[in-house]
C-alpha cells in the first residue's frame, strides 16, 4: 500500500479544522507524508546507494504544494543520490475521480497534456511523482508503458 500525500494533509489540516482539543493538535503537530517525515528527521542521509547520479523529473501532488510540503520528497531522493529536476508544473489534470468522469476528461487530458509538456522539456531519464491520480495521468501519456514510480519506490531501488 502506497501511503498519499493528501492522508498527511487529513491529520494536519483538516482535523484541525472538524475538531479540537489536545489530541487533535497533538496527532496534527505528528502527522507526517512519508517523505516529509523521512526529511524531516532526515532518515536519509549519507547512505551508499545505486542512484548514481540518475536524472528524475518530479511532479509533487496538489496536495503537497498547497500544504508548502513538496520539497521534501526532492530533498529525499537528492540525498540518496539522485539529479531531481522538481517540475513547475501544477496539476495533473485528475483531481483525484475528476479526471475519469466523462464531463471532465478532456479538460485533464488538456491539463495533463501541460504536464507532459514539461516532463519533456526536462533533462530527466525518468519522471516520479507521489500521487496516485498524478502517476495515472502520466501512465496514460506516451511517456512510458506504465505509470511513473511513487518517490519511496526510487527510494527503495537506490538502497537495495
């Protein structure tokens, strides 16, 4: 099971905003997305890897961008060795079910299009991104025969 970046932002935003007392801000003040919680008490750090210097193209989820919290998954896969090319690239176009309901998609099919766009206007060998409805929007272009991997995925390749 892949943990999402929108369950960290659950605990730390929106609990906080249905309900209050101590527990509440004291879960919301521990909440972390895997990779922030890697940077965060950088988990990471000098560790002998396989990454070699491998060029990534990073789309971080809406999600994180907007809780200020995207940077960390870069910060992660930098220091286990990898060249991270952080895309400034926006939405994917799927909003979670937006982009597979039938009024929607061709809006993001356009907006994912924007998206593929800058994957290909990176020096990047390969693209990541933690999102699942992110990694299904770029599955579907002609970047690759299957959705990008999530960051913990590369994570887990360079320590093997």
């Amino acid at each position: 099971m892949t943990v999402e970046p929108s369950d960290a932002v659950v605990f730390q935003d929106e609990y906080t905003n249905l309900l209050s007392g101590d527990a509440v801000e004291q879960v919301a003040n521990h909440a972390y997305g895997v990779c922030e919680y890697l940077d965060h008490y950088r988990l990471v750090e000098d560790l002998p890897t396989a990454a070699d210097g491998d060029a990534l193209a990073y789309h971080g989820h809406c999600h994180q961008h907007a809780a200020g919290a995207d940077h960390h998954a870069v910060g992660v896969l930098r220091r286990a060795g990898y060249d991270v090319d952080p895309l400034d690239s926006g939405c994917c176009g799927m909003a979670g079910s937006f982009g597979y309901e039938a009024e929607h998609y061709d809006i993001s099919k356009q907006i994912g299009a924007e998206l593929v766009g800058k994957v290909r206007e990176s020096d990047a060998q390969q693209v990541v991104a933690p999102g699942g409805s992110c990694r299904s929007q770029l599955g579907d272009s002609d970047l690759a025969d299957s959705p990008p991997p999530h960051p913990i995925e590369l994570l887990e390749a360079a320590l093997a």
